[in-house]
C-alpha cells in the first residue's frame, strides 16, 4: 500500500499543480486507506462466504446423519413392534390350547360325574 500512495502521490504531483505537498499527501494516504479498508471488507466478505458454504455442507451432513439415524430408529420399531406381533399371536395359541385343554378338562369330569350317578 506504501507503494500505491508513493505512485498517486506522484502521479497527481505530475498531473495537477500542486501547491501544497502536505496536503496532497493527506489525501492520497486517505485514499489509500479507504482503498484498504474496502479491501479487508471485500476480504472479510468472502471468508464470510467461505464460512457460509462450509456451514451448509456442515448442515446437509448433520442432515443426513440425522436422517440415517431415523431410519435406524424407525428399522428398529418396526423389529420390534413385529416381535410384539409374534409373541402376541403365541400367546394366543398358548390360551387357546390351554382353554381347549380345560373344556376337554371339564368334560371328562362332567362325564365321569355323570357316569358314577349312574353307576350308582
């Protein structure tokens, strides 16, 4: 920058009449400094782009991690909400043969009571 504010210096010594040195030089180092700090802002905006785009794919990571793990959660439901469905209809079967067992049960007994009355 010392470089560019030594070349407008000169360059607008050359090309204007110049009758105050001092002040020709103030406004050449302010130029040069609005040049700088428009410089480092077009800098920070484009670190801040680079952070933006970083943070994007950062997110659509984290997205998709999250997805797989829903799905993940919701493979592992499904298991288990079938093994419910399984250990359900067993326990169906084991009540039906029970009950079966005791109707069969009952009826035996009702018969041998019936067959000792008349036996009697």
């Amino acid at each position: 920058m010392n470089n560019l504010a030594e070349l407008l210096e000169e360059s607008f010594g050359e090309a204007v009449e110049v009758r105050d040195r001092k002040a020709l030089h103030r406004c050449v180092l302010i130029l040069v400094e609005k040049l700088a700090k428009e410089e480092d802002v077009n800098k920070q905006y484009e670190k801040l782009d680079d952070d933006i785009k970083e943070l994007r794919s950062d997110v659509k990571v984290l997205a998709e991690v999250m997805k797989k793990g829903f799905e993940s959660v919701d493979k592992r439901f499904e298991e288990q909400n079938q093994r419910i469905i399984e250990l359900r209809e067993d326990m169906n079967k084991r009540f039906e043969m029970m009950f079966k067992f005791m109707a069969i049960g009952f009826t035996v007994i009702t018969l041998m009571i019936v067959i000792f009355k008349f036996i009697r």
